[in-house]
C-alpha cells in the first residue's frame, strides 16, 4: 500500500512538472500489470483496491488508472502491455513478479515500474520499485547496532534469489556467527529449526535435569522444576 501511494505520488509530480505539455482535459494515463486471474489473483486485486485508494488520497482528477491482467505469465504480460502502449500509455506500474519482466524490453518507449523485490534486472525501461534484499538488509543492521546485538544467526529461505540475500548480507557487513538455508515446505520447515536449535539436545538435557532434581534432597526441588 505504501509503496503504490510513493510510486503514484511520484508519477503524480513529474507529469505535474510537465503539464504545459499536455492539454487542459487530457487524462493522464497510467497502466497497472498486476495478475487478475489465476493462483495470484487475489495480490491483483489487492494492489487493485490499494491504488484506489492512492488515487482517492491524491485526489487529482486527471490520473486515470487502466489495469490489465497478466496471469502471471510472462507472454501474457508482454501482450497486456502492448495493448497498454497502444493506448498511449508510457508509464506502467507492474508486474509484480521478477520473470514476468522478460520480455518487457521489447517496449523500449514504456518505463516499468517493477513490484518485483529482485534486483537483477538490468533492462533500461525497468524500474524495480519494490523492496529489495539490500534495503532489508540495511534495516536489520540498523536495528542491530541500535539494541547492541552482538550474536546473529541468519535463516535463508531456499528460493530462486537466495544468491541475491546471501550477498546482500554480504555487502551489509552484518557480523553473523552462521547463515543456514532452509526449505520453505511447512512439513519439512519444524524438523529443520528442531535441528538448527539443537532441540533434541536441549530437551533430552532438560529431561536429565528434572530426573535430577526429583532424585536429589534439595528442599526447593519442585520449584526448580518449575522454573526449567
């Protein structure tokens, strides 16, 4: 939601520094690529309802907002666009996802502003606007020197921009004592923190200490039983 009020905000201004050159009634056309249809389709109309919202706030009746569905396809998204452009559309806010972006060069006279939180794109009509490994990076090690953690343990979810975190920690220079991968399956995520945190260690080392404690002459022993 923020991130589409700045981006609008934004596009707001720089067509509001360049009015002389449109006329007086003239719509200012904005298209949005985001996925209408299929298994994403309910971040499509999220974005949707979240840039009705921006336009209302901006309340500047010369913005029009014309969307199209990209299905989440790349093939599908070039042709959306293009039936944008044909429209007389330069700016284009969207896709959302990184491979969608692929064939989006082609449009060389259509600036993209990317949702998309990967930063490997290198085409010069593309704009990734959204919030990317470094920038998240560089807050967590502000909120690391401010509460003076000395000890930090990275969990990398294993996914196609895995690279892209590990060298964002990298160029962050956050002192980590170790970087562990993990699967994002639900079933498999449980017996990987059990192992990443020793939980079998710990609770056997628990267990003993209770037996210890019930066997010992210790007068407090239920409270410390407790208190474990």
């Amino acid at each position: 939601m923020k991130n589409i009020i700045k981006i609008i905000l934004l596009l707001a201004l720089t067509f509001s520094v360049s009015m002389t050159e449109i006329i007086a009634n003239e719509k200012i056309k904005i298209g949005l690529l985001v996925p209408l249809t299929g298994k994403n389709s309910e971040i499509g109309q999220s974005i949707i309802k979240s840039t009705r919202l921006a336009i209302n706030k901006i309340n500047n009746l010369s913005i029009e907002i014309i969307p199209k569905d990209t299905q989440s396809n790349p093939e599908s998204t070039l042709k959306a666009a293009k039936e944008l452009a044909k429209l007389d559309v330069k700016i284009i806010i969207g896709p959302i996802f990184n491979e969608n972006l692929i064939y989006l060069d082609k449009l060389s006279g259509v600036t993209f502003l990317s949702l998309t939180n990967k930063n490997d794109n290198f085409s010069k009509n593309i704009i990734n606007a959204g919030i990317n490994a470094t920038s998240q990076l560089n807050t967590i090690k502000k909120f690391l020197e401010l509460e003076k953690i000395k000890r930090t343990i990275f969990l990398t979810p294993d996914v196609s921009y895995k690279n892209e975190i590990k060298k964002a920690i990298s160029v962050s220079k956050i002192k980590i004592i170790k970087n562990y991968n993990y699967n994002t399956d639900p079933t498999k995520l449980t017996q990987q923190i059990e192992k990443i945190t020793r939980y079998d260690i710990r609770k056997q080392n628990l267990e003993d200490e209770i037996i210890r404690l019930e066997k010992s002459n210790q007068s407090n022993k239920e409270r410390l039983i407790e208190k474990l």
